[in-house]
C-alpha cells in the first residue's frame, strides 16, 4: 500500500481559537487523528471525517507509551491514511516531536510539521506578562521541571544567564525547584507566578515572591497543568493579586 502523511500538530495553549489556520486545514484533511489528553477538545469538530483515537500523555497519570504511539502513526500511514497527531502547544517544544518525526522519517514517511502557539508564551501573556522586555531582561529560556533521567538542571548557569524562566512540567517539584533555585544564588525578592490551564475558562495563578511560590501554589490549590515564570518581567503581570503582593513583600 501507498504511504500517506502524517502531521505533527501544536494544537495551542488549550483556547481552540490560538490555533492556527494551518493546523485546521490539516485536521479537516485528515483520516484518522491522535489526540493527546491535554488537547481542548473543540478543536475535533475541524476533523468531523476522521476517526478519533486518544493518544493520552500526562506527567503522573497512566499514560500511552511513546513506542506505542510511534509504530502506531507508522502503521496507520503504511496502510494509506491521512494522519494528524495533535498536541498540546507546539510539537517540537517538551511535546515529543522530534521523536516522532523521526519514528516517521525512519521508515520513510512522509511528515509535515506544524507548529503551534506554546503554553510558555501564552499562560504569561493572559495575565500580561511578556516573557522578554528589554528593560528587564535579553530573553528567555524554557526549561522542564521534570527531567528523563532525574538529574537536577544546573540552576546556577540558568540564573547566571539573566532570562526570564519559564517552567514546563514542575509543579509536582516546586518545592525542590525553588529550592535549588534559592540555593544557587536567585534572590528570594524575585518575583515568580504559577499559571494553571493557561488562556481557559478555568486559568487560575497565584504571583509572589519566588520564595513564597511553594505555599502560594498550596493555599490556593494549584495543580498541573501550569507553567512557572521567574523574573522581573512577572511586575508587569495585570493580574489583580499583584500589588497585594508587591506591598507584601516590601
């Protein structure tokens, strides 16, 4: 049989209407799609054709194995259809990408990539917080609060380079986060947030001191998905709670 396409899609920040004109066409192209769990599911009504098959991937629940998922888009291709995996945010960001486009080029199929708007940008941004501004810092590094191999990051070099932190993946180790960051020399004055099921309905965040983050995120009964930002750009944040804790750590 005829080897058909695979698409590699960021489905956005979990608001259907961050997804891209792009990413819609693909869906209303395709046969089948592999849906991840954190993927809104409004998005499914631009694949009213295709067939549905969840794919589920979230830290600390039962998941799909990876393998699974790749000798699955193989087959499904093999056989002639017309694949669109969608993912949360952008593929090649903490999304498992890469691996996937490679699985697929592997065996020789042909795999188009669209990218799409990542939760690290977007979750700041609801609340106005622009991850890069120049009068408080040169840019911006994404990093995972929960590494493959269990290894620490090396904090001290993330701090020493000056950008604002954007954390996927770490409310399940914030403590220890904060933690290591304090210990590597981040001032305990820098201001930090927690953003839950960013650009949603349901987003809640807390913002505070970073050394105040672990109990912030306790009270108010935040949980994953949430992205962290840490650095100066958070005092720009319109979010309601901010002067509160601008007085408070004064």
């Amino acid at each position: 049989m005829s080897k058909a396409k695979v698409f590699l899609i960021g489905a956005g920040p979990g608001d259907p209407g961050l997804i891209t004109l792009k990413a819609i066409k693909a869906l209303e192209a395709a046969n089948v799609v592999l849906v991840d769990d954190l993927v809104n599911r409004d998005l499914l009504k631009h694949a009213p054709n295709a067939r549905i098959v969840e794919v589920g991937k979230r830290g600390g629940c039962k998941s799909t194995p990876q393998h699974f998922i790749n000798k699955l888009m193989v087959s499904l291709a093999e056989q002639g259809e017309t694949v669109a995996r969608l993912k949360g945010g952008d593929p090649f960001l903490f999304g498992r990408g890469g691996e996937e486009m490679q699985a697929l080029r592997n065996q020789g199929i042909d795999v188009e990539i669209i990218p799409g708007i990542t939760s690290g940008i977007a979750a700041p941004a609801s609340i106005g917080i622009p991850v890069t501004h120049r009068e408080f810092t040169h840019g911006v590094t994404f990093v995972t609060g929960h590494t493959q191999d269990g290894n620490p990051l090396n904090w001290r070099a993330l701090i020493d380079g000056g950008t604002t932190l954007v954390i996927y993946m770490g409310m399940n180790h914030l403590a220890k986060i904060v933690q290591d960051l304090l210990a590597a020399g981040l001032p305990a004055s820098t201001f930090a947030a927690a953003i839950q099921q960013g650009t949603l309905a349901g987003q809640r965040q807390v913002i505070c001191p970073v050394a105040m983050l672990p109990m912030a995120v306790r009270q108010e009964g935040l949980a994953s998905p949430a992205i962290i930002v840490v650095g100066d750009v958070v005092k720009l944040s319109s979010c309601s709670g901010l002067i509160d804790a601008l007085a408070a750590a004064a």
